[in-house]
C-alpha cells in the first residue's frame, strides 16, 4: 500500500533554491512505496501555512511533515528586513517567538482535528555554520520551540544537523543575510551558468547550504534521513 505523505513548509520544501528533500525522500524508500505532495511557499512564515491549511485536509494524507520557523527566527536577527518581510507576507502583527509558537499550535491542532494523519515536526535546519553564532543560536532556539509542541512526532533535524557540522568543523564563515538579489544570483548561476547548488555550496565554503540558509544535497539528505528514521519506519 502507497503511504501518501504531505510536506509542508517554506521556501525549504518548495526546493526552488534548495535541493529538493521530498526527491532524496522518495529515493530513500522502495519504488512505489510512498506518493508525496508538496506544500511549500517561499518566504512563509507559521501564520502563513497556517493560512493556506485547506488544502492539506480537503483531501488527507496518511502522514504529514511540517518543516516551518526558518523565517520566523531569521525575523528575530539585527539584520533582517523584517518591514518589508511583513508587507510581502501580509503578516497582521510583527513577527516574535511566542507568535510562532501560537501559529505552529494551531497548525498542529487544526491538522489533528481534521485528519486522522501522523504527524512529524521537524525543529529548525541550523541557519548558518558557525554554531556559536546567533543565526545558528536563534535556529537552535526556535527549534527548542518545536520540541516543546505536544501530541505529534518531534523530528530533529537541527540536532542532526549541529552534529555533522561539529564533525565536518567548516571554515567560521559569518552568516549574511540573503538579499532577494543574492536569491536571484543562485538561480541564475543554476539555470544559465549550469551550475550545481553544491558547486555553489563548496565555492563558498559552505558545508550544509548553498546561502546559510537554503540546502544543498548534503543539507536535504539529512532532512529526508530524518523524516525516513524518525517518521515513516513508524507509519508501517
């Protein structure tokens, strides 16, 4: 029997600038095993997928992953343009740690009300590689927070990835926010220069992600390594 999984996030799960975990996902299991739908939205925050959660129920799946908070924690750094991130996501009030923390409990118990599907919540990728930092404190952080949700799987992704970080121990690059033209600069090196987002990832010193924050492949096998280990075994 195909188990029919729903991946929810952002830009993460969309995979226009990230590897696409959902195809290292698939991969991972036997041919036919699982049919996976995605629902990723570029820049969202948890009250955006709290929003857009009609179509995950209209038509429920047997297990749900949600992979949400990147943004949300990216809004608590000195340098991220969190104005202009509200007026782009039209978010009502002003992005803080205890409004995640009610969007993603309401993603939650919606999803449990509504279907009868497994879910799994993955805590945060790190943002940035330097451990010690604050982009990578303030994932850490978030992702606390995801642990803390009660009556659904915990996925730790951000654990997962903190170690393979402390064995690779990368170059203490500084975390830069990424700029909507630093965006468009990884995709046009993609597209027209032809070149992988791991070639991208290794020119800039970068371990896990292609920009801080987006995933390479060795970033995204560890979200599907998580999602695999942590969720489906258990579905069976």
């Amino acid at each position: 029997m195909t188990l029919r999984i729903a991946c929810l996030g952002d830009s993460l799960t969309r995979a226009q600038f990230s590897v696409d975990y959902l195809d290292l996902l698939e991969r991972r299991r036997p041919p036919g095993d699982v049919r996976l739908a995605r629902f990723g939205a570029n820049g969202d925050f948890a009250h955006n997928l709290l929003q857009r959660l009609d179509a995950v129920v209209t038509n429920p799946p047997d297990v749900i992953t949600v992979l949400i908070g990147t943004n949300d924690a990216r809004a608590s750094l000195a340098d991220y343009p969190v104005d202009q991130a509200m007026k782009r996501k039209q978010l009502p009030e002003r992005p803080s740690a205890g409004w995640f923390q009610q969007c993603l409990g309401a993603v939650v118990a919606r999803l449990r009300a509504e279907t009868d599907a497994t879910i799994g919540l993955l805590s945060l990728p790190v943002l940035g590689q330097q451990l010690d930092g604050a982009a990578a404190q303030a994932s850490q952080a978030y992702s606390r927070m995801v642990a803390a949700t009660d009556e659904v799987a915990y996925l730790p992704l951000h654990e997962r990835q903190t170690e393979e970080l402390r064995r690779a121990d990368p170059p203490p690059i500084p975390y830069r926010e990424v700029t909507p033209a630093a965006a468009v600069g990884v995709l046009l090196q993609h597209a027209v220069l032809r070149r992988s987002l791991d070639t991208i990832a290794r020119r800039r010193g970068l371990v896990l992600t292609t920009d801080h924050i987006h995933q390479n492949s060795r970033g995204a096998a560890l979200i599907s390594e998580v999602i695999d280990a942590g969720l489906l075994t258990r579905s069976r």
